[in-house]
C-alpha cells in the first residue's frame, strides 16, 4: 500500500505565481499574520497580571541548528510561504499529525476528547518553504458556550489559511457527520487535501474504498494515506504542501517552531498531565494558567501556575488523596518542562474554584477564542 493515493507533485512552472503582496492573508484566526516583514503573534491579553517576566518561545537545539542550516541555502526570491489548517473530528489524531509535521511537540495529545481548545500554530521549513500548521480544535456538534467557540475558531481556521487538510480516522467509517463535514468543509472555498489517518490499523481494500467514497462526497486535490503516530506518509503529505503554498517571503524567523510563548505552552503541559492522570474522574471544564514566569540563571526557571475548576468536588479530585495527585501531576509537567526548556524548572502548582468561567469573555480572550454571544 502507498503512502499516498492519488499523488502527483504539482511541477513548479504550474504553480500559482503569488507573491507575499499580492496573496490573500487571514486576519483573525491566524493572528498576527502580515504581509511583509516577519512577525510574532501577541499572547492574548489580559487585565489581570500573570508573569512578572516575559517567557522565551520553545526553540529546540537540533531543530533550530537544522531548520538554520536550509535558510542559509534558500534565495528570498524562492520562498513560499503559507499557513495550512488542520481538521477534523475530535480525536482525528490533529495535535499528532502537526507534532509529527512541525518535528517536534509544540501541541499536547490526549485521548480525551475536544483537548484542543484553541488554534495552536506550529512552524516548519520543508525546502524553500515555511509552513504554518494550524492545529484547530476538533469539529463535532456543539452543547455548551465553550464548544461553540471552539467549532468556531476550527472553521475559521480552515477559511483563512491557503490549503486545508482534512484529517479522518480510517478506523472511523463514514457516517453522517462525516458526510456533513465535507461538505461543509466545501462551502468554506479553500483548496483542501484528504488525509487518512491510523492507515495501520486496517486492512488495504477498507482504506480504498474509504478514500473513494469521501472523495465522492467532496473535491479534495489530492488523497494522503498516513499513521500520524508512526509517521508512514506524513513527509509525502509535507513535501505537497510545501508545493501548495504560494510563493512569498517567510513570516518568522528560521528558529522558531512555534508564535506561542513558552507560558501558553507550559499551561498546555500541565494541562495535558491532568487529562492523562484523572481521565474519566475529572469533567472536562478544568484550565491551567501560568501565573508567574521568572529567569533564575544557572538556578534555572521557576514557574507558577493555578489550575482552575468549577466546584470543591473537583478541586479535591485534582490534589488526590493526601495531596498526591497533584504532586504526581507537578512532578510529570515538570520532567517535561526541564526536558523542553534544557534547565532545571522549578514548578509550583496551585488549586483554585472559579465557577462558571465557561461563561467569563475574559477566559476565552486568554485562550484566543472569540466569546460566543449566544
């Protein structure tokens, strides 16, 4: 079985001539996007103050050294440059895919599902190009305020970028909804490709039909068979997006991976570490703030974060019998922050009950999602 179904490499005379100046850029979703010189986007703000110092941006050494040493090689007058949405269902395997395309993780991964609260972009070079990965959150049929902002910022993130992929769970099937994503996904207008997630998980013949029958139900430029996890087709899939963005200067510095600070990422972390450790005990309305970010030199980082829940019940399942929960949780983020980070981190985590901050605008600014007025 191929990697890919479908695969032709559009040859670079057909191409779309676009330059930075003249290509359509988004304004809201993929914030902070310009068209001339290289920007970084803001961390959303916020009335109340929440690091005494600035946290530096993950940059990993051999990412950094390799990504570096292409930008070297690459004419200005050959760039291209573009920002590529990933979608799906929740569950799809989107933060997987983007961590597996970008090299390295710069977005978390649970079997929970709807992680992935808000547009997470991560960055790569492939050849002469610089892809903007945006991981969005999953797509599924909303009940509360804050599933209504995260479908929201998912189709807006597939509206404003230049090529779509759409992810599916080949262990899935097709169903009504997927049906119904497609053809939403149509009515957005932008160029999409059809990626087939979990390839090693079925048989050959099922991934065929699969392919054919999503693509009867929408117009895709090309079918990728892939296992984000194993990463089986994730470079054939990279090599064509790298193809399929317009022709234009790089937006960010070779270095980076990611435009969120190393607080938003540390929140995720912690985040992340919860999900994994109280799974089915604790209901999904639970968030993490970095509250405190402060450079100690050789003595390393020492970081400061609230973890916020809706009632007492739920404060006393995240501190665990005689505190150990929470001291598991601190001591799993904590491993992962000194491994990202290359120095001692020094993790302090506290517990706090915020009721109702699913309906508070200023919790949805934090996290880059628009307050649904509805």
């Amino acid at each position: 079985m191929p990697a890919f179904w479908n695969y032709k490499p559009m040859p670079e005379s057909k191409k779309p001539s676009k330059t930075a100046k003249g290509a359509t850029r988004p304004s809201a979703t993929m914030a902070g996007r310009k068209s001339s010189a290289p920007a970084k986007s803001a961390a959303p703000a916020s009335t109340r103050p929440v690091a005494k110092s600035t946290s530096p941006h993950l940059r990993p050494a051999k990412l950094v050294d390799e990504q570096t040493a292409v930008t070297r090689q690459v004419d200005p007058e050959h760039q291209r440059f573009g920002f590529v949405a990933v979608i799906g269902a929740t569950n799809a395997g989107k933060s997987t895919l983007v961590n597996r395309l970008v090299g390295t993780k710069v977005t978390i991964v649970s079997h929970k599902v709807q992680t992935t609260r808000m547009p997470i972009r991560g960055i790569a070079v492939e050849g002469a190009s610089q892809l903007v990965f945006v991981d969005t959150p999953g797509i599924f049929k909303p009940r509360r305020r804050l599933d209504r902002a995260m479908v929201k910022a998912a189709w807006g993130g597939a509206g404003e970028a230049d090529i779509v992929v759409l992810l599916f769970d080949a262990q899935r099937g097709v169903d009504d909804e997927t049906r119904a994503l497609v053809a939403r996904l149509a009515d957005v207008g932008a160029p999409a490709c059809l990626a087939l997630n979990k390839i090693d998980a079925i048989d050959k013949k099922r991934l065929l039909n699969l392919a054919q029958e999503i693509n009867a139900h929408g117009r895709f430029q090309q079918t990728f068979m892939i296992s984000a996890l194993k990463g089986a087709g994730v470079d054939d899939l990279k090599r064509y997006l790298a193809l399929a963005v317009p022709q234009g200067l790089w937006h960010y510095p070779a270095d980076d991976v990611t435009d969120a600070p190393m607080r938003i990422l540390a929140s995720e972390i912690t985040r992340e570490k919860i999900y994994a450790r109280l799974h089915e005990e604790l209901p999904y309305a639970t968030t993490v703030e970095t509250t405190s970010w402060k450079e100690m030199g050789k003595k390393g980082v020492r970081i400061e974060q609230t973890i916020f829940v809706e009632r007492d019940s739920q404060k006393s399942i995240v501190l665990g019998e005689g505190g150990r929960a929470i001291k598991q949780i601190s001591t799993e983020s904590r491993a992962e922050l000194t491994e990202i980070v290359g120095r001692p981190v020094h993790l302090f985590l506290f517990v706090k009950v915020r009721e109702g901050w699913e309906h508070d605008p200023e919790r949805y600014r934090e996290m880059g999602l628009e307050f649904p007025t509805e």
